[in-house]
C-alpha cells in the first residue's frame, strides 16, 4: 500500500496546532477570520465546537471594546510581529465575564514576496501566576505593616518600662528626671511621627479598598473617616466628613440603622447584617441597595466604646438577580407544566409541519423562479433556492441561517429593508418592477448594479401569525438595458427626425390604415389634433402625382419594395402648394409585431424654389449676356468695315452703341461679384461722416440726365450719418432704377428723409402698378424678379438682395411697402452712427 513519505502543510499545522500544550489559533483577512483554534484555545475562550469561519469579533463579542483586533489588524497590515505577557483579557467563561492574564505571541506569516497571508497567535493563561503574584504582595505589605507595628509595640513596651524606672527615681534624682523627660519627650515625637506614618498609610490603602469602609467617633456617630465605596454607597461626597451621620445621611432617618448603631455604641457588641436592604439616595433618586455589612465597636485603652467601623459590601446585583432566578424558576415550573401538557400534541404537529417544510422546501428549490424566505424581524435566511444562490454568486452554506444584512450589508441603505420590515409587520403584499439594486462583487468589493422585479408577501403559521416574508426575485437586468439602449436610440432618432422637421407614417399591410405625424398633418394643411386618413392624404397629392405615388405605394406594399419619389401637394386648408420627398420601406412582421409600411416626407419646397430661381438665373443671365454681347460685336463687325474711314458718320454711332453694350455688360458683372463677395462675407465697408441730403442730390445721374423723370426731393438738409456712401448711394439707385423699371409710365419718384431719433430712415415711392402681397416676402432673396419668367424685365434679380445685404452689414432694416394700383415705396433705415 502506497504511504507519502511527506505530509501536506494543513495536516502539519492540523497536528501540530492539535498537538500544542497551549492554546493556537490561525487567523486570515483584516476582518481577522478564524481558520483554526486548537481544543486548548476553544477552552482558553471559553467556546465549545468549531468556530472556524467566523471572524474573531463575530466569535468573541465580548472583546468588541478590547485591544486585541486592532492589535491584529495592525500585524496583518505591518507584517511586525507582536508579542507580550500577562496581558489582561475580559472573556465570558460559564456564562460569566471573567477577567484573565495571558502571554501571547502574534506572528505574521508571509509568503515568499513577504506579503502577509495568515497570523499564527500562541496564548498562555498565566492568571494564576498573576493572581498569585498581586496575593503575594499584598500579604507582603500585610506582613511589613504588621512588623513595623510590632517594632513600634516593642519600642512603646521598652519606652514604658524606661518611664517606669524613671518615675521610681524621680523622688530621688529630680535632675535627672528633667534630663530623662527632655530625651523621653524626643523619642515620644519620634515614635508618634512613626505611628502617623503608619496610620496614613494604612488610611491610603482602605480608601481603596473594594468594600466600604467608614469610622464613627462618639455616640452622635460623627463621620471622622470615609472611603471611596463608603462615599459611593451612601451616594455623598467628603463634604459630609464632621457630620453627625443622620445629617449627612439623612435618607437613614426612620430606617433601623441608627438604631442599631445606638445598640453597637451602648452594648460594644459588633452586630453583622447579611442581606439587608436600605434605600438610598443613587444618582439623583431613592433605590433598593443590599449590603452585607458589620458594625465593630472601637474602643479606648480603658475599654470603653467611643466610636463604631462599618465594613460593608454592595450585594444588590446578587440579591436581585437571585430573586429574578427564584421568579423565574416558578413560571418555568409552570411553563414546564403546560409544555409537558401539549408536549404530544406538539409532536404530532412538528411531524406534519416538518413534512410541510420538507415539501415546501423541495418545492422552493426545483422553482427556476429564485425565491427566499426570510424569518423574523430580523430577516433570517431560512429558505433559499438554487436560482437565486446562483444570482447571488453565494454558496448555500453562506447565506444559509444569518440575517439576510449581514450577507449583505450594502442592502441597508436601500429601499429593501423597510419593504421586509413593512410586509412582516403589517401583512401586506408589495410588488415592484424593475427596481434597481446595488450588491458588492465579494472577491473585488466593486458596485454590481443590477435591476429586479421583486414580490413580497407575508407567511403565516397555523394561528395566523406572521413569521416571514416570502420574496420571488427575477433578474431584469437585460431587459431593462436592452430597453434603455432601445430607448435612447428611439430618443436620438426622435431628436434627429425633429431638428429635421420630417413627418413621419405608418401604415398598417394588413388594413392599410394610416398613421400620421403631427408634423406630417401640418406638411399636408391638416391640424395636428383632426385624422388624416389614406384617402384623404392621397388626395392631397397633385393630379399630375396622384397616380404615379399610389402606384408606387400599392406596389411596394405588395412586393415589399422601397420608395423615394418627389412629388407636389394641396394643402388641405390652407391650399399652398409644396414640394415633398417621400421615403419608405416595408418591415415584415414576426410573432410580436405586425407587417407595416412606415417612413418619413420633408418639405422641399424651398430647395425646389431654389432650383427653379438658379434655372430662371441661368436663362436670365444668359438672356441678359446674350443681347448686349450681340450688339457689341454688330457693333465691331460694322466698325471693321469702317476701319479704312474712321471719319465716316457711322463711326461714332457704332462706338457709342459698343460702349453703352460694354457698359451693360460691366453692369452685370459687377452684380455678380458684389453677390460673390456677400456670399463670401467680403463686402468690406469704408466708413465715414457725409450730408445724407447732399448725397442724395448727387446721385442717380444717369437718370436726371434723361430728363424723363422728375427726382422729388424731401426731408431735413443737415442730417449727417457715418456709412459707406458709395455703398448707400449703390442701393438709393437700385431702388430708384427699380422705380424706372416697373413704373415706366409715371414721371415721378419721391425721395424721402425721415430722421428717427438715433436712427433715419430713407424711401423711394414710384406711383406704379404696386407689387402682389405674395411676392413681397421674396423680393430681396437672391435671383428672385417680381416677374421670373425672364420676358417682360431685364436684369438678373440681384439688386435687391446686394442692397439688403448692404443695409444690414451696416446695423440697418430694410422692406417695401406696396399697394395694387397704388404704386411701391422701398425704404430703408441707418443708425446716425457706427456701431
């Protein structure tokens, strides 16, 4: 048969821990948690049975207020090692707090880094020696006192006789009684200065004595001496030491001690009371105390009493907790009795309930549902599952029979504790879902967040009372994250489909019913809170459209294709017509949702009006371009002819046509580079001081040298402004050309100045056709013409636009105010100065 040759460490220590005449223990962890105590050290404790897995505070709770963890904790975190003698040590032993000496040794044990891994603490129970020791030496001090006294007797009895021998010669030799008498009297002084000593002493050692001690002089008992227990039991200070002690005392008075005290005085008889009761005052109130106490005449040289010792102990605590035994013992007896009357019916009970609990337990433990019971107002683990061990991370073994905080202490600042106190006390159910809940990961101490639906009903035994709370706890933690994941993606999407102003729909494949956004309602002129069915949205849809979109969407319902179109729409109550793209996709159902055709529609208009305005741009630029280059180079073919006779009359006529072409054409030019500088934030302003007046005379040459038109001037001569003049009087002449332009037929423009506090405000009034109220939003877009179909007037729609952005680079407001038939009036305002 196979035998190693060599044992394995733990059955080393085993045996050599086992083995030790004094008491060892092992100890891992900071919390300081029992791994091994040998017999000796269980009996040192005074525990019986293994205590092995608990912590030395757990094990010990007597030594919660003594020094020993910390004195641990301090070896485990320094890896120095501690060793000491006779150290005191308070541990319950019988049942009783008892008070022990021990020489001890804590020794870290580290591993091969030096890192600390185990404590090995040897003890040794040496209070025997130091009770010894503390008796010894008190005897000792006995003794020495007991021989000074009997050195002083000796030296009073050899002083006596002397005395005696000189008083027989003091008849005779009378000088030399004076002599004798002066050196008595010094060594009198002496003797006396001894037994004061000594007195003192001994007065020393009785105040602290543990009983109470206390010395009355003379039949009014007066109290001459008190010690520290005497003082403690009559609930006084020394202030009472020279009174009469029914005056300092006087919660004496009607009781029979003084009494008795007169007895002691008169018979100089000791009298010894056991047990007796007296009240005093104790911290403020009259109680109940028990002493045992003598009271011992003292008496002078002649033998007459002239005072009285007590010494008496405090045996309150004895008495009382001996009467509470003695109650207590009679209502066992009759508890006894009563027990042993339902004895066999309890044990016919406690077999059908143990076979409940059995089922009941086997029932709880195949559930996949975790669940736990928990028992008493305390919350004792009683019951617990496979399923919820598992979603603990904790074994049977260490949950099982402990209070479900001291499992898991993080519990106890959260909502779950007062839920079990509320359910076991007053019977309610409590039911809640997805609760979140914080447990520490038991290996790293981390945070582990998790989130259950929980329900908490109350269990009864037979008469109906409350002994636990029955929990069922299911882990949502995935659904609540996949939920929140869902839901923050849907949160994004919906912040995305809002900042983009899109409307989105729904439509059901099976019914084809239709749900719409409320911006969807608003894109189509309906109001968001009114339907908007099918139907009604296709019929929204242009003529032109109509056809083409419900083709589109029936087969893409049918084929579970996509869409993306563009198409026009009718408001539905406000009649405009707009622009829209449509997008969609067919989602195939599953067991949980239904088929459905869902997708989204942005209003386009703008950005098909802006498409439209750059073709118009393009044909009117082209058209504009076309007709001055045409006649420019008429113009040069006609000239070549010439070019041998430049003195010919048609020379200067084809040259002023060249020019004027050429002129036209710079014209538009520069409008396109003034767009390009605006666009580009270029357009630079060169500031300065000038008569808006004055400026306004001056400008518009090229019209007043016509002679056609008549420039009416009106407003205040001296109003000064800082501006970009060149840049004002470029707008002044738009407007004023805009007057030529579309009021042909009328003689006059009206210029006005109207100065506005800090601010003046310039308008150019034609008496026109006037402007239709629906374009007027639109007149100083880019490329935007009153009439944009690039026929009835020239030029590339750009004026207006460089001249409002002109007035607002300078801090100003720009508009036009019109009339059908009344003709237009295009105004703008400037601040007086630069801002």
């Amino acid at each position: 048969m196979y035998r190693p040759t060599r044992l394995e460490n733990t059955n080393l220590l085993n045996i050599l821990c086992h083995q030790a005449e004094y008491p060892v223990a092992v100890y891992t962890g900071e919390e300081i948690r029992i791994e091994l105590a040998n017999p000796a050290m269980l009996a040192a404790w005074g525990k019986s049975g293994s205590l092995v897995g608990l912590t030395l505070s757990e094990a010990l709770p007597e030594i919660s207020n003594q020094p020993f963890v910390s004195m641990l904790q301090e070896v485990w975190n320094t890896g120095v090692d501690n060793i000491g003698k006779a150290i005191p040590a308070e541990l319950v032993v019988d049942g009783k707090l008892q008070l022990y000496y021990f020489d001890y040794s804590y020794i870290a044990v580290k591993d091969g880094e030096g890192v600390v891994y185990a404590i090995y603490h040897t003890a040794k129970d040496v209070t025997r020696e130091i009770l010894d020791q503390q008796e010894l030496q008190a005897a000792r001090e006995r003794e020495d006192l007991l021989a000074r006294e009997q050195v002083l007797n000796e030296e009073l009895a050899a002083a006596n006789e002397e005395l005696q021998a000189t008083n027989e010669e003091l008849h005779t030799i009378q000088e030399s009684l004076n002599v004798l008498n002066q050196e008595l009297e010094i060594r009198v002084a002496k003797r006396t200065e001894a037994l004061s000593h000594s007195e003192s002493r001994l007065r020393y050692l009785l105040s602290d004595a543990p009983i109470a001690i206390a010395v009355f002089r003379g039949r009014e008992l007066i109290i001459e001496s008190a010690n520290k227990k005497a003082f403690e039991a009559w609930g006084k200070s020394e202030d009472i030491i020279g009174l009469p002690l029914y005056i300092a005392v006087p919660e004496l008075v009607g009781q029979n001690f003084l009494q008795i005290l007169d007895n002691v005085y008169s018979s100089g008889k000791a009298y010894y009371g056991n047990e007796v009761k007296a009240f005093l005052r104790q911290q403020g109130k009259i109680e109940e105390v028990y002493f045992n106490f003598v009271y011992q005449p003292l008496k002078d040289e002649a033998g007459q009493v002239n005072g009285i010792m007590l010494t008496a102990s405090i045996v309150t605590e004895q008495v009382v907790s001996r009467n509470k035994i003695q109650l207590l013992n009679e209502e066992l007896l009759a508890i006894n009795e009563e027990l042993n009357k339902s004895q066999e019916l309890l044990l016919a009970s406690n077999l059908d309930l143990k076979a409940s609990e059995n089922r009941l337990t086997d029932i709880l433990s195949n559930l996949h549902a975790p669940v736990v019971v928990l028992s008493g107002p305390n919350h004792i683990i009683s019951t617990v599952n496979q399923a919820l061990l598992k979603f603990w991370n904790r074994t049977k073994e260490e949950v099982l029979n402990r209070p479900m905080l001291e499992v898991f202490p993080e519990l106890k600042k959260q909502v779950f504790p007062a839920l079990w106190k509320e359910v076991f006390e007053k019977g309610s159910m409590l039911q809640k879902r997805e609760q979140k809940v914080v447990f520490k990961n038991k290996v790293t101490g981390e945070d582990r967040v998790v989130y259950v639906d929980y329900f908490y009903q109350p269990m009864k035994d037979l008469n109906g009372r409350i002994i636990a709370v029955l929990a069922t706890v299911l882990d949502v933690t995935e659904k609540v994250r996949s939920r929140k994941i869902v839901e923050e993606a849907e949160a994004k999407l919906r912040l995305a489909i809002e900042s983009s102003e899109l409307g989105t729909w729904f439509i059901d494949a099976e019914s084809n019913v239709l749900t719409a956004s409320e911006r969807l309602k608003e894109i189509f002129g309906f109001y968001s809170d009114e339907e908007m069915p099918m139907e009604a949205a296709l019929e929204q849809i242009t003529p032109e459209f109509r056809e083409t979109v419900t083709r589109e969407l029936h087969e893409a319902l049918t084929t579970g294709g996509n869409i993306d179109m563009e198409y026009s729409i009718k408001g539905y109550r406000d009649g405009n017509i707009r622009w829209v793209r449509s997008t969609g996709k067919l989602y195939h159902g599953d067991i949980f949702t239904k088929a459905n055709f869902s997708g989204t529609v942005q209003d386009i208009t703008q950005k098909k009006l802006e498409e439209q305005r750059k073709d118009d741009f393009l044909s009117i630029a082209s058209h504009e371009l076309k007709t001055p280059i045409t006649t420019l180079k008429g113009s040069l073919q006609l000239l070549n002819r010439y070019r041998d006779n430049m003195l010919h009359p048609m020379v200067i006529r084809l040259v002023d046509q060249a020019n004027a072409s050429v002129t036209k054409i710079t014209g538009l030019i520069d409008d396109l580079l003034n767009t390009t500088r605006t666009n580009e934030g270029q357009l630079h302003l060169n500031y300065k001081s000038f008569n808006l007046y004055e400026m306004l005379e001056t400008c518009c040459s090229h019209i007043r040298m016509r002679e056609k038109y008549r420039l009416i001037l009106q407003g205040s001569k001296d109003i000064f402004i800082e501006a970009d003049e060149a840049r004002i009087d470029q707008v002044v002449v738009n407007f004023v050309n805009n007057a030529v332009k579309y009021a042909p037929n009328q003689r006059e423009i009206h210029l006005t100045i109207e100065e506005l506090g800090n601010r003046v405000r310039v308008s150019v009034k034609d008496f026109g056709p006037g402007i239709p109220a629906d374009k007027i939003p639109y007149l100083f877009d880019r490329y935007y013409r009153a009439d944009y179909s690039g026929v009835q007037y020239s030029g590339l729609g750009l004026g207006l636009y460089i001249s409002s952005e002109i007035i607002k680079k300078h801090h100003g407001e720009i508009g036009v105010n019109s009339e059908l038939g009344a003709g237009s009036t295009f105004w703008f305002t400037l601040p007086l100065h630069k801002v």
